[in-house]
C-alpha cells in the first residue's frame, strides 16, 4: 500500500511538472530530457511511467482533464437539488480553467485538444465520463419531474458541446474579454429552458398518474 501511494505521488508530480513544461514551450520543443532533469530523474526511470513523448504529453492532458472533471464533480456534492447541481458543476468547471493558466496554455498551444468529432477526440473516454455526470443530472432532474422531459442523451451531448464550443472561442481563440459575463447568462438562460414552472410540473405529475393534462 505505501509503495503504491509514493508511486501515485510521483505520477501525480511528473504529470504537474510535464504540464508547466509543455505549457511553456509546447510539444514540439519540450523534451523527455527536460521533464527528466526537472525532476532529477533518469530518463530510463521516467519510462518506467510513459512510453514515450507522445504518451507522455496525452496521460499529461488527460491527467489536467481528469482533475478539471472532478472539480465540477466535487462541487456538486455539497448541493441537495438537481438545480443548485447543475448550476454548480457548470459555474465550477469554468473557475477552475479561469484559476489554471497553465492548462490554459496548454489548450491555447493544442487546440485539437477540444473537437466536437468523437472520431477526432484524443480523450474521447474522459470528455465521455464529464458528459455522463452531466446526463446523470439530467436524468435526477427528469425523474423528480424539475427538468422538462427530454432525449437525455441528445440534450446532454448538445450542452457538451455548446461547453467546449464556449470554451474554444474564450481559451483558444481569445475572442470575447467578457466572456464570464456571457457565460453566467447563458447558464442561467439554460436552466431557464430545462426546469419546468411550478403550473407544468403538476400538469406532468398528473399526467404521469394517468390523469388528464
């Protein structure tokens, strides 16, 4: 167990060092060698963790990703309703990359990190394990009859990539400086579209008892 926990702590450590080297001088200049003599290891031992560059860079990027999803995730659990869920892992996903210029510059050096292809998606299993925390919302929010129902699985690759659309033209582009303004209004315009009011919800509860709508 305790060799296991230092092995997980030195994962941790190289793919946080890789990520600050490949943000400031992107794939093409950084090295196996650099990220070694950050760490004052070997390259021999470095291997014993990657393959090569290339593997390196994306379990570095997917790493990033993974901690990004779960930071939408964590702040989800201190919410009881599906609502205050939503609003959260959303408004959360985007303070963490505002709070992280370093995967910023990453996204910034790599834009085909984001591509709404699934064909053309490097971290295809990641992106498919943030949007399934999105469905499973929107799944709670349809069954206790808040969210309108709907084609979960359609409304949830749509939302996804409305996200990762947001996110290109803000972090890869740098097109819109008031970019958070834009996306607060748009979540709460979006949540506006999916909970039913109060007149609709009891229509549908009837309706679901067999009675008349």
């Amino acid at each position: 167990m305790k060799i296991m926990k230092e092995r997980e702590k030195k994962t941790e450590l190289l793919f946080e060092t890789a990520l600050e080297l490949f943000a400031a001088y992107g794939y093409k200049k950084t090295t196996v060698d650099d990220v070694a003599a950050r760490l004052s290891m070997t390259k021999g031992n470095l291997y014993f963790y990657v393959k090569n560059k290339k593997d390196l860079y994306e379990k570095t990027v997917n790493h990033a990703l993974n901690q990004w999803k779960a930071a939408g995730q964590k702040a989800m659990e201190s919410e009881t309703d599906v609502v205050s869920q939503f609003r959260s892992m959303a408004i959360a996903a985007i303070e963490y990359i505002e709070n992280n210029p370093t995967l910023r510059q990453v996204l910034m050096n790599d834009p085909s990190i984001f591509t709404i292809s699934a064909n053309e998606d490097r971290f295809r299993k990641t992106n498919e394990s943030a949007m399934a925390i999105l469905k499973a919302v929107l799944e709670e929010g349809v069954r206790q009859n808040i969210f309108y129902p709907m084609d979960v699985d359609h409304i949830s690759e749509y939302l996804y990539s409305v996200y990762i659309m947001f996110l290109i033209k803000r972090y890869v582009k740098s097109e819109s400086s008031s970019s958070k303004t834009m996306f607060r209004e748009a979540l709460e315009l979006t949540i506006r579209g999916l909970v039913m009011s109060p007149v609709t919800t009891t229509a549908a509860q009837t309706t679901s008892k067999g009675g008349k709508s």
